[in-house]
C-alpha cells in the first residue's frame, strides 16, 4: 500500500515521498523493525507518522532524488 509522490521544498533538493498505512494488528516493536529494514534497503529516512483514533498507523517515508548531471 505505498503511493510515491514527488516534492520540490527548495531550490536544488528534491525529495521522493512514499505512503504506507500499518494496521493497528501490528505491534510498534513490528512497525519499527519494517520501517528500520526499508530504510537500510531503500535509503529512506521517516518523515511523518500519525495514528488514527482507530490505531491505523499512516506514515510517510522520504529520500533524496540524486541526479545525474552530465558534464561535457
């Protein structure tokens, strides 16, 4: 369930942003060791994370969008 969207906050940076929405069946100590884990294979870092009165946990991840520039 992730949603890619792309985001340009200043000049230069660009930055990747992936939704992902954890059910409230799965434990914090869960959660985390899924979001370590896609950070050490991805590259992203947390961004936001917020939780529903019903406990769905919503959480967006980021990462840098490296271009290559070519030189002559």
């Amino acid at each position: 369930m992730s949603n890619h969207d792309r985001r340009t906050p200043r000049p230069g940076v660009e930055w990747e942003f992936d939704k992902i929405s954890f059910s409230r069946d799965f434990s914090r100590n869960v959660v985390t060791k899924l979001l370590v884990e896609r950070a050490e294979q991805g590259g992203w870092e947390l961004d936001r994370v917020r939780i529903s009165s019903d406990g769905i946990r919503r959480v967006i991840l980021r990462r840098k969008i490296i271009r290559a520039v070519r030189t002559a």
